[in-house]
C-alpha cells in the first residue's frame, strides 16, 4: 500500500521560504500577545532586523534573550557602557553599536511609558487596526510595507524619545503581533488569529 501523502497546510507565501519561517508562522505571527515583554522584545528585534533578513533574526534569537534579559525592559534600562561593550563582542547577536545603544534607550523609555500611562501593553494595543490594510494590484490582495497608522505610531514613539522604530519597521511589528491581521485570507492560521485578535479588542478603545 502506498505510504500517506500528507500535504502541507496552506500558508502565506513568505512562510513557505524555510522551516524557520514556516514555524514561525504557524505558532507567532500575527497571535496577540498581552506581555509587555514579548511586545518590547518584537520593538527591539523588529529594528535589529533593520537592513537584514528575519531569518538571520530568528536563528539569534535565543541569544539576544539571554544577553537582553528576556527583553525585561526595567533590567535593560539599567545597562550602562560596559553593557554595550559587552554586547558588541557577542557574536551571537546582531553587532551593531546603534542599535544595542536603542535598544536599552528604548527600556528606558517604555519604562517612562509605564510611569505616565499605567501600561505598555494598553498603550500599544491601542494602535491597533478594526479592518487590516489591504491593496489591490493588478487584481491581487497585497500586503504594503507601511500605512498612515505605522507611521503615526513610529512618529509618536519618536516624540518620546524611541529610536530605530520608523513607519516601516512599526508595520512589520504591527504584522507580528496581531494589531493588523496580514495572514492571507486563505492561510490555515487566518480565522483562529483573527478569533485572538477580535478577543484583543474587545471594549479596547483604539486611537482615531
């Protein structure tokens, strides 16, 4: 008897590119998540990601847990130069100077946040979409690499003093975290991120 073809479920298309991704895909991207920590970990990993590719990201990324803290933003925002030096001769992570040096800026400044709004998790799901953001090109669904909204987020944050978190980079974060849902319509994981996303927003009030 012939053996049982199993068939891939349906995915996205750039999740199809590597397992890595394909993994990724099916259990994080696009899933809500309440932590302030897992949201202030995508913040940093989103603009490391910055002129490289998220597959480079992804294989890191147990080690920038470990040398960041587990992106506990209070501890980050207590390293000092000694840190960055440290964390520059980590070949385990991205070894970047300007980005090492927002990322525990940006800590400090999520710390800030805590202190004037009560919450990072509230202040940032309130940047989420009601309807995700879709073009249509030559009669295809496609998904863009920024809107009026990831930009305004990225403006807001810089106003308080974030760094490496433009309009682009806010998108994609936005993508992985559920405030847009980006999945497509006919990916396995859609409908069961959207039920999570909907949950999320529930008596949330969004930002206009």
């Amino acid at each position: 008897m012939d053996a049982e073809i199993i068939s891939e479920p349906k995915r996205c298309l750039w999740a199809q590119s590597h397992s890595a991704h394909s993994a990724y895909h099916d259990a994080e991207w696009g899933r809500p998540t309440s932590d302030p920590h897992r949201l202030f970990e995508k913040i940093c990993l989103e603009g490391f990601q910055s002129g490289l590719s998220w597959l480079t990201i992804l294989q890191k990324r147990e080690r920038f847990r470990y040398v960041f803290k587990d992106f506990d933003f209070e501890k980050v925002a207590r390293f000092g130069e000694s840190d960055v030096e440290r964390l520059l001769g980590d070949a385990g992570i991205v070894r970047h100077r300007g980005k090492i040096e927002a990322t525990i800026n940006n800590a400090q400044r999520a710390c800030e946040l805590v202190e004037t709004e009560g919450s990072l998790t509230d202040w940032i799901w309130a940047w989420a979409v009601e309807v995700p953001y879709r073009e249509v090109i030559e009669g295809k669904k496609t998904i863009v690499s920024k809107t009026e909204r990831s930009a305004a987020l990225a403006k807001e944050l810089k106003s308080m003093g974030w760094k490496f978190f433009g309009p682009t980079t806010a998108y994609a974060f936005m993508q992985s975290e559920g405030l847009t849902n980006d999945h497509d319509n006919d990916c396995f994981v859609y409908q069961e991120c959207e039920t999570l996303r909907q949950a999320m927003l529930a008596d949330r009030e969004l930002r206009p």
